[in-house]
C-alpha cells in the first residue's frame, strides 16, 4: 500500500477524506502513529506562534 506513494506524481493525488490524509489506493495515514513515527525520527520541530 505504500510503495506507490514513494512516487511523487502518485503522492500528488493524496486527499483528506474526513480529516485524514487518504491515497488514491485507499491507504489512510494513523495521524498518532504518522506523528510518532516523525518525532521518533527527529522530522517534528515547534512552530512559532502567530502574532
């Protein structure tokens, strides 16, 4: 279900579908488990508060 989403022009057809990013093979992302995996990987960093 993931290999097809390492090409950039198929990763360019993902949607959100009902607040969850969605592929067009039908794959939906686990947001925790997408946000773990990112902060386990270093990949998160803090955003700046808007003023």
């Amino acid at each position: 279900m993931l290999e097809p989403l390492k090409d950039p022009s198929y990763f360019r057809r993902v949607f959100v579908e009902n607040g969850v990013p969605t592929g067009p093979n039908g794959f939906d992302w686990d947001l925790i488990a997408l946000h773990d995996e990112m902060d386990a990987a270093g990949l998160l960093r803090p955003v700046e508060a808007a003023e």
